[in-house]
C-alpha cells in the first residue's frame, strides 16, 4: 500500500474497526491558526489525534494565538480545554487528543510499528524542512516526519514562508521526490473569501482532502455561471431580406 493509496482510510476517519489517527507536528513557522483549525477538523471528523509541538513552536503559539505550551510543549494537554473548547470541541472529542513532548523520543509516532494515517506538520518551519529531508530528527516532530517517510505513508507538510530562497525551493522539491506532499499556506481567493478564517479553511480542506478525511469546510470550485449576454453580441445573420 503506498503513501498516496485511499484504501487506507475507510469514510474519511476509520482505519479498520478504530478512529484513524494522525500525528500534528507544530514548529516555529507563523501561521498557526492553519494548525488550530486543521486539529478542530480532525477532531470533528472522528479522527483521534497525536500531537506534538518543538520549542520554537511553543514561543510562536503563545504569540500568535495566545496558548501556553511551555517551554517543550510539557504545558500544552493541560491548555487544550481552554484553547478548543470556544471552537466547539467537546470534553469526548479532547480525549481523543494525545500530547506529547518535543524530546518525547518514546511515544507512538517515533517507531514504524505505530500505525497512522498520516503526518501532517502546520506550519512547517524551513528549518524543520530542512532537516526532515536531510533525515536528521532533533524532536519527535520531525523523528514522525521520518518515520512516515521510511514507511511509505503519508506526509504533508504545509510551509509557511516568503520570499523562498533556492536552499527553501530545493528543499521541497527534494522533499517530493522523497514522498512528502507539499501544501503550502496558501489560500486562494476565487471563492470570495469574507474572513480570515474563510482562508484559513480553504487550505485545511486542501490538506484534509490529500490525507482522505471527508471534508465540507474548503470551498470546491464549480466553474464559473453563465455570463449573460451583452449588447450586440447577439449572433448576426447577413445576406437575409
């Protein structure tokens, strides 16, 4: 079965007879209301979530969004309430959140056996990119990065940076042609967004659709309607009394 196979997921959110479960890397990349969403999505659609964030991720979480996380993300299971519970996530939908530390080598997603049905990391840092395609792992999010590389399943990593130098461009393509999908925050605006969280999920259902999960939060395009007729545009007929 290979990374990009739909036969792993069954309705979007079971892997067999138990919830498909997906590991969330955070790093230090801005952009983490791509991540808040995309974990609310996860979470909504039945899926059981791993998640981990590295310390640079901790400080830019805190800043942007205003979630203490601690210093290795020690402090993150016990903000989660209070961070997902005004985006409509229950108590029920929580437990199926797992947290796990930055240097915590020893959890689920750091060996192959573990199955998942994919590594999202949002947003991605180009340092963390960097050392994903080098196979140097520093944390747990990029050691999951890895294992999901080796294994063959499904890695998406969504960057978040400009303007890219050639080492960022060459990073992703390398990382490509390693198997890793690149999905970039970057909204489009053909669906007439009104919000911020209007782009937001516009990329979250990108990435919620390449890892299977059924979705109905991004805008899909249906072309565009009928233009009506303008003036004079109307087929001339000539020669004719």
């Amino acid at each position: 079965m290979t990374a990009n196979d739909p036969k792993q997921t069954t309705g979007g959110a079971t892997q067999g007879s138990r919830p498909l479960r997906f590991f969330v890397g955070i790093t230090g990349g801005s952009g983490h209301a791509y991540v808040e969403r995309l974990v609310v999505e996860l979470l909504q659609a039945g899926c059981e979530v791993d998640l981990s964030i590295t310390d640079a991720g901790c400080k830019v979480l805190r800043h942007e969004l205003g979630v203490e996380a601690g210093l290795k993300g020690e402090k993150l299971s016990a903000s989660l309430a209070a961070w997902l519970t005004p985006m409509g996530i229950s108590s029920a939908q929580l437990d199926r959140v797992r947290v796990f530390a930055s240097d915590a080598i020893e959890a689920p997603a750091a060996s192959g056996t573990s199955l998942t049905g994919g590594v999202i990391i949002a947003p991605c840092s180009m340092g963390t990119l960097a050392r994903v395609t080098s196979g140097f792992s520093s944390n747990l999010v990029e050691r999951a990065a890895d294992v999901a590389l080796k294994e063959g399943r499904r890695l998406v990593l969504m960057p978040r940076e400009t303007p890219l130098s050639e080492i960022h461009l060459e990073n992703m393509l390398r990382a490509v042609r390693l198997g890793a999908i690149i999905l970039p925050c970057m909204p489009g605006f053909y669906h007439g967004p009104k919000t911020i969280d209007d782009l937001v999920v516009h990329v979250v259902g990108k990435v919620l659709d390449r890892i299977g999960v059924e979705q109905n939060v991004g805008a899909r395009w249906n072309g565009l309607a009928e233009p009506e007729g303008d003036p004079g545009t109307e087929p001339q007929t000539w020669g004719e009394s």
